[in-house]
C-alpha cells in the first residue's frame, strides 16, 4: 500500500512529518523535494535575525533574559540566555513553528535522568501559556564539526583520547535506557577545544526513553527519523532500534576525526541509498600506531549487523588500551 505523506526537509537533513504515520513494518521511502516551506511569522523571524531583540515576547522572559538567538534544529528554537536572579548563562530551547511538543517533552524525560560531565545537563523545564521550553546548561564551545573543518584530521592518539570521551559519555547513557539516535557531529560540543577538547552530547529530541510506552514505541519502529548521513542501516529501514544504533553514528564520527572529512554526502535521497546499498564498515585508510588499532574499532563500530557491533562499555576499554599501550614510559 502506497502513502502520500507531507512534511518538512530541514536544511540539516531531517524529515518532520505533517501528521504521525503507524506501520505494520520497515517501508521503503522516497524523497521529493518540493517548494520552501511556509515562513514563519513574521514577529519569529524578526526575532531569529535580531539578537538584541527584547525577550519580552517569550513566555520564559520574567525569569530569563534574552542574550541572543542560537539556532533552529528540527523540533525547536535555542537561545542564549541570562538567569535573572543569578546572574548564570543558560541555553533555552522551545519549540518553534514547526515543532513537535511530545519531542521537547521526550527531550526533557531524557535529560532528566542524566548527569555526566560529557552529557549538557537539564536545569529546568516548565509550561507558560501552553508553551513549554527547557533550561539546559550552555555549552560555550564548538561542534565537532566545524573543529574538522578547521584542524582537519586529527593524529590518532588524539582521535582516541576524544573518543574515549565520547564513548563514556554513551555508555552512560545507554545505561539509563536512552537511545540518543541522532549523534552527528552538530549535536557534539567540545569545550577547550584548542588544548584538551571536553565533549558534551546536546540534543536528545529524538531520544527514545527506555521504550516503556506508546510514544517510544512508534517512534523506535516504522518511523524514519534522524539525520541520514549519520543514521545505521536498521535506522533507514525502519527496524526497532538498540543501543548499537548509537554506536554506529558515533564510530562514524570517530572515523571522520581521523580522515577529516563526512563518510557520507549528497542529497537525503543520495546519502539513504548509500547507507541501504553498503554492505562493509567503515576503515580508516591511514598509517597508525603498532598494537590494537583505531581503525579495527571503528570498524567494528560501523558493521552493518547491529548484533556484530560492541556496547559502549567495550568501546571504552579498546580506546583505553590504545592509550595505555602508547603512552610514553616513565623516566
């Protein structure tokens, strides 16, 4: 049976539906890019250019002031803000035009069982005026992305010192039933970037939460969400999703660290293709260190069997070993 489906590409590759779809299993899907989407109002869009624009037109301005606005993603606006009794600068999200509620809500259930120094924390949530919005440490750093961009590839005992980081961070979140499902480089912030870069995970707007009711059940199976150039394959066709999924988009990231460039371009259409029709992992194709190798990780990481992929956990203690085995002796 063939669906006609409506919705919104955003320009980072996410796809938002007009209305929720149920399925009786994986679909195949394809991609017509059609006209912009609406703007927004104009009041919103004076709003998004203007950063010295008042805050008195969010519901949040009484205890928060408006510093500046940082960004759209799919589901919601972030802006920069100032906490008005104690002087803290914080991040506030809220959902913008197109914005689903029940994803900033499954955003907050997540955060809210987080506490990790490699994960933002949540500070806040509240509903004013039927309008919900989320408190959220700020992260004053850059996206793994753009510090690709800007160093290129990284040696490997960096790339594995990072990565260590982020893969502890991941396991402790697998270990509170999360599954992030949209990691990409976007959605990584390192702080110190320059000297000795502290990641922090942002964004858990698709998070599925330990999959216990309805909501993460539709969202987990028969719907296509998520970044494409960073989704696994069980995520492009639609099965349920585990832990490994995580591991996946990570051990991506990990390989774009050491090659300097997205394992995966073009179009959404383009990219989807690519990920449904390649049937080996990634493999970084430099010279590394002697002993146990980065490369062989990532790998393992990027197997297209989401049974032959390691947990987190495992991640964590191959990258330590890595370390250990190359750390200059003591004199």
């Amino acid at each position: 049976m063939r669906q006609v489906v409506q919705g919104v590409l955003t320009p980072d590759g996410r796809v938002q539906l007009d209305e929720p779809i149920h399925l009786t299993g994986p679909r195949r899907a394809v991609i017509e890019i059609l006209e912009e989407a609406p703007a927004q109002d104009s009041t919103k869009s004076t709003l998004e250019t203007s950063p010295q624009s008042p805050s008195s037109g969010f519901p949040w301005s009484q205890h928060y002031r408006q510093m500046r606005f940082l960004g759209r993603g799919g589901m919601g606006e972030t802006y920069q803000a100032e906490d008005v009794s104690t002087g803290a600068i914080v991040c506030i999200k809220q959902l913008s035009g197109i914005g689903d509620r029940r994803s900033l809500l499954q955003e907050c259930r997540a955060l809210a069982r987080l506490s990790h120094p490699y994960v933002a924390r949540l500070l806040n949530f509240d509903v004013l005026v039927d309008r919900p919005y989320l408190v959220m440490e700020y992260v004053d750093g850059v996206d793994v992305g753009s510090f690709i961009n800007r160093k290129g590839p990284l040696p490997e005992l960096e790339a594995v010192k990072l990565a260590s980081r982020l893969f502890q961070a991941l396991a402790y979140v697998h270990s509170q039933e999360i599954i992030h499902r949209d990691l990409k480089p976007n959605n990584l912030i390192l702080v110190n970037a320059e000297e000795d870069p502290i990641p922090k995970i942002v964004d858990f707007g698709l998070a599925i939460v330990a999959n216990r009711d309805q909501w993460d059940q539709d969202t987990g199976v028969g719907h296509i969400v998520g970044t494409p150039a960073y989704m696994a394959p069980e995520q492009v066709e639609g099965s349920k999703l585990g832990p490994a999924c995580d591991v996946y988009a990570l051990g991506q990231v990990i390989w774009e660290l050491r090659m300097g460039q997205p394992a995966f371009s073009g179009s959404p259409l383009q990219v989807l293709s690519q990920k449904i029709s390649r049937h080996d992992s990634l493999r970084i194709d430099t010279v590394e260190l002697p002993g146990p190798r980065l490369s062989q990780v990532v790998a393992d990481c990027t197997h297209v069997d989401p049974k032959n992929r390691p947990g987190a956990n495992d991640v964590v203690s191959r990258l330590w070993e890595i370390l250990r085995r190359n750390e200059p002796p003591i004199s």
